[in-house]
C-alpha cells in the first residue's frame, strides 16, 4: 500500500490554518469591497497563447504546463522528439496554470471590453502556480490578492490605495510598518539629471537591490555599467534624501525644477498626500523613499510597497500604475494602478507577533455532551433550539464518555459545552461550561440563547 | 496581435456572476459552518500516484496531467516514444489535477491521521477539473462544495444532512424541491429477495437510469442481465412503493422481516425519521423512494438526492454514507457520511426562478457624484466620513460629465448616489439619490450616514 504524499511546494490548509486564514482574507476582501472593488474569477487554466512570453524568458520556464488530454503524441513526430522539450512542448500542451492575476485580468478586460464598466474596480483573490525550486516560505502554489483600477488617471486610486493599506493592517492590528511610497517618473529624472536617460532600467535594477546588498554595492553595480562619478554624485544624494516627506517634496522641487518628468513626478507625489490630508489618512507610516524601485516591471507613476518593521520579513503588500495594461493583447492605452497583498507572509508575521484572536478562530459556538441514549435525545431537542436562533452549534453524534467529548470540544476550539444527564432533564436547568475558565452555570435553554446570542 | 480566448470548458466569472454565486456560497458556508463543520482545503495539482486507479479507467483518462517542469523528456527514451502515451505519460507527468474532494480528504486524513480530531466534520469548497468533452452545462473546470464527517456511525448525521439541505434551500427561496432518501442495504436486501444477490450492480445500474428510459427499458435491461420473472416479480412492486413515509417504512419492515440487511436498513430509515420529528425539521419534502441508487459509487447506507420540481434539472444536491473512506490509503475502517451541493445547477435554477435579491448583488451602498475640482474635494471629505462609519462607498475619480458618473452607478447597481455642487458645498445639505425610485433628499451628512448604517 502507497504511503500518500503532497506534491513538493504545495500545501494542505488544515481547519485551524483556515480559520487563520479567512480571518486575513475576510478582512481583506471586506475593505476591497468598501472601496468599491468588485470581485472577478478566472480559471486556473489559460492558453499558452496567453501567458507564454508575458513574465519574460524565466517566467515561461516557471510556467506549469497542462498535457493535453487523450492522444498527446498525435500532432508529434519522431524527429520532433529527437530534437527536444522545445520542438515537442507546443505539439503536447495548449495550456498552462495561471502564474499571476495581472495576466488573466488583462485577458478578461480585452475579452469583455464591451461590457466592461470603466472605470472598472476588479479584486482578485486566486491562487497561482509557479514551477520554482520549493525552498522556505515559497510555494509552487499560492494565493495571490490583486485590486485594480483600469480606466481613469486619477490620482484618487493611488491615495486609495494607502488608505485600504493602512484599513486592513489596522484591522489586523498590525501597528508596526512602513508604506513606501516613490514615483518611477522620479526615477528616470533622476537617470536623465544624471545624463544617463539610456541606462534607466540599470539604475532601477541596482537601486532595487539597496536593501539587500547595501549602498557600496549598488554604487559598484552602477559604475560597473558605465555611470560617471559625476552621475553618482548627482544620484547618491537623492537617494539618502530623508526628514519629513514634505521637506523630502520641496528639495524635488527645486532639483527638478528643469525636467518636465521629475516635476510631474513630484507633483503626483505631493497630490497624493494632500488626498490623504482631504480625506485625514494619518500618514504617519507613510514615507516618500527614492530608494524604492520595485524590480523592472511595468510600473511607470506612482509605485508602493509595505515592510513590515520590527519582524525579519520582506514586503507584504505593494503595487504600482502601469500605462498599459492591455496592450499586449491588442487594446493600447489603458492605464491603471493596482496593488496586492502577500497572504502568506501576513501569516508569517500575524503568528510571529501573536495577532490572531482567539475569538477569530473559533469554530461553533456551543456543543452539546450527553451520557445516554436519554439525554442525546433530550439534547437533538435543545440543538434544534440553538439553530432555529442561528447559533452554530452541534451535538456529539456518539454515546461515549464525558471525557472524550470534552477532549473533542477542546481540539475544536468550541468555548462552551452544555452538558446534559438525568439531572437536567429533570429539572430543565443545563449545566453551562465555560471551557476556558472552567466556570459552570445551570441555566435554562433560554437564558443560554440569551447569552450566546 | 493574437486575440485572447480561454480553454474550452472554461470561464470567467465577472462581478455580478460572483456577486451571484458568492451569494449562494455564503449561505452553503454559513449553514456548514452552523452544523459544525470546518473548512479544508487541499493542494489543486495532486501526486498521480495519489488521483490514478481511484475513479476507474474513464475517470483515469479524465485526469487533468500537468507535465513535468524543465527537462520533461530526460526520463524517456525513443522506445518509449515510439510505444505510444502510456509508457511516455509516466515519464512526463508526475502530477494532476484535482478530480474531486474526495480523494484530497481521505489523503488528507491518512496523513494526518495522528491529528485529526475525530468525528471530523469538513467541509471543501473548491474547484476541480476533468477533461470531459465541454457542452452545455458541462464545463471542465467546475467547483465542487463537499461536507463530511467521518468517524463516526450515528445516523445523527445523515439526519443533519437532511437538516442542512432544508436550511440551504430554505435560506435561498428555493421552494418546491423534493429530499430523496434511501438506503443501499435495502437495495441489497432487494436483490437478496429477488434471489439475485449476485446481481446487485447490475440492478443498481438499472435501477439509477429509472428516471431517464423509463420503468419498461429498466425491465428489459434487468431481463438481459438474467433476472427471471419471478425476481422482477419482487423487485418491481417494491420500486413501486408509494404513500406516505411511514407507510412505506410499515411495509418494508413487513417486507424484510427475514432479512437481516432489509432489517438494518430499514431500522436506519427509520431512527434518521425519528430524528428528524425529535428536531422538528419538517419532512414534508423528505421522501423515500427505493427506487434511488445513487450509481456505482461506494455508498454502503442512506444515500440522499435533492430535485427540483417545476424546472428541468438533474440534481442539485447528493450524498451517502459509506463504509470506507481511506483504505485505498492503507487506512481501513474509517466510515463516514457526506454530501455536497451542485453550485452551478443551483445557479441556474435560481436565476430561472429568479431567486437571487437585488439587495444580495449590490456593490456598494452609496457613490459620490461631483460636478469639478472643489465639488470633488469636497466629497473626498465626505467619503472619508461614510468610511469611518464602515459605510461601503466610492467617489467617481474623474471630472467627468453627470451623465457619465450616474451610467457608471447604475451599471454598477448602486442604490444610492449623493450629488455634490456648489449649492450642496454652501448649505451643508447634499443631494441624496435613490437610484431605483429616481425619489431624491437634501441632507445632511449625518442624516445620509444614520439612513445607510
């Protein structure tokens, strides 16, 4: 007999990771949808056609691709076997697993463009697959959680954005964090001031790495790839530019008082924060840093991202506006801003710094223990009880002894037991168990409804 | 440029399809959770190791095979190659996709067998995949909404799910629908009867097709199998059984006085009545009806089948209990109950009984119409203030055209809509909208959020 076993990367969320879980993804969603997001589903299969050469060439390569079903050699040849993976993969698989949500929106917004109600406000909570090498807190499958705005400039969405931030860390009563906040208009100024306009994607890929690698690094990655000492003295003091983010907007005003993108980038800048002020957004965690890159995706205003402080742990939270989302598939110019939380990094740092509440995670309200075939009849009528006044609640199913009820009701969670012998038949007064405390009361049906109520 | 589609058999669900089916998901959730189950969730791709030889030879080729990451042919070889796709698939392809919840929980349960809190109730709600050939009503990605309790013989249980499925139809609107009960150990005891103890499949095969070709084509097919006259005898006037429950119930135990099976199975029909009055769940669309099989699925007592009336469609809920779950995984003896609802058929009915409330599919409560930048500005301060009060609400982000911001609510199907303009900025009253009446308020902040609260 086969010992079962879990493919590599992939996980089971057992009752109690769930109950964990919902509770972040309930609080995510509900602020999603207070802000006008509505939800959208895609399947978790898509046409290679779709998502091949979208994530660039390491991207296809992490895909999961599906066979295609029944006769799978059919459309092959030997030759074609003899040559390898490359000339037999499009012959044996058309499609692939969803590698993120932004691909398969994109896909539904050029399908629907018709229906599609713009500006259209889309969340997406879905997993995604990806064939990396499994290693400590990365999954071949796991949830992604984007919201997105397509279809509007405005500038509202990026305020939006650190508002629905600091609502769901707030709600999860995260106190320790940091929103970063910079511009990739900011960016390519900061190249073009430094005469080297051409190697803007060197100076985001070196800038990212500050935090990994430190600023020596960097400095040495940039003159690696050309830039002058006089472009690094222009560039390094922006970078350690600190104080206040107003201070840190008014000497972006005068360094770019000549480029017409580092003023744009600055003005966007300084329109989110006085959204934030309209609206009272304490924006005390939030923190203007030129440092902040976001890799080489296609962010081209406003980008962000959140650290946690205080715990060992990268980003759980980020996003960014894009010129064009849709481009690729023949819809140009719809831009867009949107941002995603990191689920299973939120986890991470909930359960490091003990965030779950246990009243979160409880499973039922109330069971009921019963001693004989007496009092489990007696008890299917209390239960009835119980639910027609919509408290979850159950009875255990078996005859079996107290203890091994109560072991149940303490594995599940469950805070309250009713226990029912002859005694409370006769009388009509149930012994009422606080499992955490211990306490008992005796009490009427009633009175018990009353309180679990 | 390539235009987009999906895979065949799969599809995108939007806004209000989600608005829908999360309507129907949550009162499934909610009642679930109320009987005190606990949600599971198990990995989509699955070891094949795990999903082969489980759902027989068809299910076998419906298998969804994800093909192994990298260097996929490395393993094979020109011999195999030319052989065909069954010595090539177990070279290619380690993994699948999930086919059912079944088998993910009873792996899950083996390997957390040391764990598990038993009785386990679970329930899973999530997709699964099976290469059919797609047609109407058919789709190769579909989501399966599964609760069981394993661990445990009380016929509690199947009362429950008698419970449940009146709750769920119940909390949906859904009206005329019939409970269909039986039990396999009285189509055993049938079989027994008709001296065809041999043959109990191949009645329970006929037996399932009853509803589709009729009660003369049962008989002939039951005929070609070798059953005599004098079987068909026994076996059709009890198919035929009718009248009240406890009528049939009489004359079963009458039936099967010298059946221990027929005895057992009759007992159980009638202790999971007897619950049902204990409870006060109304039996009223409970109905046995001996002539249910459930197919050849590996159901060992009560099995259960809910039917619409009045609307053409199979099924939308079923289950049964079984004597087995996990011995395939070198578990033996786990028994349990369970039963799941069919979420696309139950859409489907409800739309064409048109079921589904405006109030479920509202986005949000309210949106902020705006004529320029002040009015704009302005209602950013009032947003953060239905906000602060938990009030689900956005402002249209652009200047744009009246008419443009109310398309976009009503598109949306947002019940209300407060109008901002220099009138409204002077005298602290705003413009409050009733979007379906067209019936419109001036009030004061206050009074909007004390009537949306």
């Amino acid at each position: 007999m086969q010992k079962p076993s879990l493919p590599k990367g992939t996980r089971d969320f057992g009752p109690e990771q769930m109950a964990r879980r919902n509770y972040i993804f309930n609080k995510i969603k509900r602020t999603f949808e207070k802000y006008g997001f509505q939800p959208l589903e895609t399947p978790s299969m898509e046409n290679l056609s779709v998502l091949t050469g979208k994530y660039g060439d390491e991207g296809d390569q992490l895909l999961f691709k599906i066979l295609n079903s029944g006769e799978f050699l059919k459309k092959t040849s030997p030759a074609e076997y003899e040559s390898g993976e490359k000339a037999m993969l499009p012959k044996i698989a058309e499609k692939g697993l969803r590698y993120d949500l932004t691909v398969p929106f994109a896909r539904y917004v050029v399908m629907n463009r018709h229906n599609v109600n713009l500006p259209f406000k889309r969340y997406q909570i879905q997993p995604v697959w990806r064939a990396d090498r499994p290693q400590k807190g990365r999954y071949r499958e796991f949830f992604q959680c984007d919201a997105d705005v397509v279809g509007t400039d405005s500038l509202i969405c990026e305020a939006e954005i650190i508002m629905m931030m600091t609502e769901v860390f707030g709600k999860l009563g995260l106190e320790n964090y940091e929103i970063k906040i910079n511009n990739r208009k900011l960016l390519g100024a900061l190249a073009e001031l430094a005469g080297a306009s051409d190697k803007e994607s060197d100076l985001l890929v070196a800038i990212d790495k500050l935090d990994k690698i430190g600023i020596d690094k960097v400095v040495e990655e940039l003159k690696s790839k050309g830039f002058s000492d006089e472009s690094l003295n222009k560039i390094l003091p922006v970078l350690d530019l600190s104080g206040p983010n107003q201070n840190k907007i008014s000497e972006l005003e005068s360094l770019f008082s000549d480029s017409e993108t580092g003023k744009k980038g600055t003005e966007e800048i300084k329109e989110i924060f006085e959204i934030l002020d309209t609206t009272n957004t304490p924006t005390d965690k939030v923190s203007l840093d030129l440092t902040l890159a976001r890799g080489l995706s296609y962010y081209t205003g406003a980008i962000f991202e959140v650290k946690p402080l205080n715990v060992k742990m990268g980003s759980i939270s980020g996003g960014g506006r894009y010129d064009d989302l849709t481009g690729v598939f023949g819809m140009p110019g719809l831009s867009g801003v949107g941002f995603s939380f990191g689920v299973d990094r939120i986890y991470d740092v909930m359960e490091e710094l003990n965030l779950f509440p246990d009243e979160g995670l409880k499973t039922i309200d109330v069971m009921i223990a019963h001693f004989d075939n007496e009092s489990l009849k007696y008890g299917l009528g209390v239960i009835s009880k119980l639910r027609a006044n919509d408290i979850s609640s159950e009875i255990y199913p078996d005859i079996a002894k107290p203890k091994k009820q109560f072991t149940y009701a303490n594995n599940k969670n469950i805070p309250f037991v009713i226990v029912i012998g002859s005694e409370e038949i006769k009388s009509g007064l149930l012994s009422f168990k606080n499992m955490k405390t211990g306490d008992q009361e005796s009490l009427t049906i009633d009175q018990i409804i009353e309180k679990l109520k």
